[in-house]
C-alpha cells in the first residue's frame, strides 16, 4: 500500500500532517511559543526548557536560525504523509530533541 497508512486511509496534505504532529507534540507537553506570520512554521517549548523544536513546511531560512537560535531540531512536513507515517516522524523528532537537550546539558 503507497501513500496511506497500515489502516487503508488515505495520506494526509502537507497542512493536516503539520496539525497532526503537533497535537500529538502537544501531548508530550509541548505548548506553542513562536508561529510566523504565514503560519507554517510552529516553535514549541516545554515548561522550564529554553530549547525548541520546530514543525514546519519548508527547512529553515538563514532569518529563522537568526530570530529562533533555540531551535535543535525541526520536523519539515512538505509531502503527503500517512498518520501513522506523521507519528513515526514525532517520535523520530522528540528523540532527537531530548537526546540534543541531554547533550547541551551535559
């Protein structure tokens, strides 16, 4: 099966695969901190963490690594995405993150 996920359903758009990702994002406590104008580039924080992670459409232009230095990692959604394929890219990007966090801590 091409495009849709183990369930038969079909592939979400770039915009619902970025709405999916980051209400699952925002289960693991992740809150919304920066959106740019156009809206296709979220930054989200966890409580007491100065760091982001970043979901968007498109990979970051040389003004957002300028305005969002706390960014270290970011989740690009430009193509149709299964949801279980946009749960997958979550949790890829969430190991990343914390496994960057841990770095900078240390």
């Amino acid at each position: 099966m091409t495009g849709g996920d183990r369930r038969g359903s079909p592939p979400l758009d770039p915009a619902a695969a970025m709405a999916r990702a980051l209400a699952r994002l925002s289960e693991q406590g992740f809150a919304e901190a920066a959106r740019n104008t156009r809206g296709d580039s979220v930054y989200l924080k966890t409580a007491g963490c100065d760091l982001a992670l970043r979901v968007s459409n498109h990979a970051r232009t040389p003004k957002q690594r300028r305005n969002h230095p706390d960014a270290v990692t970011s989740l690009v959604l430009r193509e149709p995405k299964s949801a279980a394929q946009v749960d997958d890219l979550v949790a890829a990007t969430l190991r990343n993150f914390f496994a960057e966090r841990a770095r900078r801590a240390s």
